[in-house]
C-alpha cells in the first residue's frame, strides 16, 4: 500500500526524492504518514484539500479490497514542528452567509 502512495505522490511534486511514507498500525487499521519537501505540500493537499482527499480515497479503496483498513496524513514541516494535516470534518464546516 506505501508503494502505491509512494507512486502517486511522486507523480504530484517537483523534489520526488524527498517523498517519505511512515507506516503505524492503528485503531484495526494502517496509518500512512505521507511526507514531502515543503514547498510540494499544497501541490498534494491539493485547492480546498481535492487531491489529498483523492489520494485518501484511493487508498482506503485498495485497502478495503484487502480487507483492511487505511488513512492517509500529509507531514507538514511548514508549521510548528512535523505536525499532520488532519481529515476534514464535515461538523467544522460552517456554511458561508448569504
């Protein structure tokens, strides 16, 4: 499953030495933690999170077809520390005013 990430994320960013994937076995599942140089980060989370949402469905298909279960997070070195861009929630989601 990393060698699919891997691929995908290599074919979105400019430095594809500099992509990494961490493998931990959580919660019944696989957590991958998706790291890229810093200036790829928003080449793969994407506008508005559309690419990594992609990716993060992607491979919780390819996983599920195994049996398993998988999330994706993006390391994001930018801001304090490695810290890991979550999942959009959709309750943190306010509608705009009219």
């Amino acid at each position: 499953m990393d060698s699919l990430i891997v691929y995908i994320a290599r074919a979105l960013v400019d430095k594809a030495d500099a992509v990494e994937v961490r493998t931990t076995s959580v919660d019944g599942g696989m957590l991958y933690e998706l790291k890229v140089a810093p200036e790829d980060v928003g080449k793969v989370i994407g506008r508005d999170g559309r690419t990594v949402n992609a990716l993060r469905t992607v491979v919780a298909a390819a996983a599920l077809k195994k049996g398993e279960k998988a999330r994706v997070e993006i390391l994001d070195d930018r801001r304090n520390g490695s810290t890991a861009v979550p999942p959009p929630s959709p309750a943190s989601v306010e509608p705009s005013p009219p």
